[in-house]
C-alpha cells in the first residue's frame, strides 16, 4: 500500500508534488484544529464553568447552614390556647378551613380539613414544625380536583 502511494506521489510533477503536499498539511492543520485542540479548549471551559457553579452552590449551601444554626427557637408555652389560636390563625393564613375537634388533650389539637392541595398543606406543617409544633399524626386521603381530605393531630414540642 505505502509502495502504491510512493509510486504514485513519484509520477506526479514538481508542481503537483507541491500542491499535494500543501493539501496534505492543511488537511492535517484542519483535523488538529477542529478533531483536537478545539474539544479540549471546550471541555477546559466546561470544567471552569461547572466549577464556578459548584463553587457558587456550595456557598449557598453554608450560608443556608449559618442561617438554620443561627435561627433562633422561640419558646412557646404548651397551653390549650395558645395552640388553639396559633394553629387557626396559621391555617387561616394560609387558606386551609379547619374543622377542630372538641375532645384534645391540653397542649394538643385535633383537626380536619376537607380540602386541601398537598403540596401546600405539606409546606404548612413543616413551617408548624419549625414554631415547636410536632405531627402527632396525619392521615391524608385524595379528594376532588387533585386535593386531599386531612385528619391530623398536632401538639406543642418541647423548646
């Protein structure tokens, strides 16, 4: 095979000799330039970039960190009432309709609400959560337009 090429590169002139071999060193500047040297200045950028945004997630993660270690618990007392009122005037806020149950140990309450969307009634007793306020218990049944009916039963945690 190399004979043949060597042959036939032989029985071209001066002139055609020149042009192929110009030919031939461009075509192997283009495949340098465009098969390797291109990808790697890429796949250098990328990694810059996906660096930065580790870098910059990371931060954000710390300072999430820093603020939770900070924050403070407020301390609640565990009377009837003052569940009583924290949990109606936070479900009002946040458009649930409770229905209380009349028969609730102090300290605690129990509830129904007929719909609710579960992804907000999830946020909200999460945020009860973070004002000392613990899940006793939750029952969550699918209703009417992609809404559920709640049973639950909360009570005032310890600071």
């Amino acid at each position: 095979m190399m004979a043949a090429i060597r042959l036939w590169f032989a029985a071209l002139t001066r002139r055609e000799q020149c042009l192929v071999g110009i030919a031939g060193a461009l075509a192997a500047i283009v495949v340098s330039i465009f098969g390797i040297l291109l990808p790697i200045v890429s796949a250098i950028e990328q990694a810059g970039i996906d660096h930065d945004e580790a870098v910059q997630r990371r931060g954000r993660i710390i300072a999430t960190v820093d603020a939770a270690q900070k924050q403070e618990t407020r301390p609640r007392s565990t009377a009837t009432a003052d569940i009583d009122l924290l949990i109606t005037q936070s479900a009002a806020e946040k458009g649930f309709d409770l229905v209380k149950s009349a028969n609730s140990a102090p300290g605690q309450i129990s509830f129904k609400i007929a719909q609710a969307r579960a992804p907000a009634l999830l946020a909200w007793l999460t945020e009860l959560e973070g004002q000392n306020v613990a899940v006793r218990s939750v029952a969550l049944r699918p209703g009417a337009n992609s809404t559920v009916t709640v049973d639950a039963q909360l009570q005032m945690s310890a600071p």
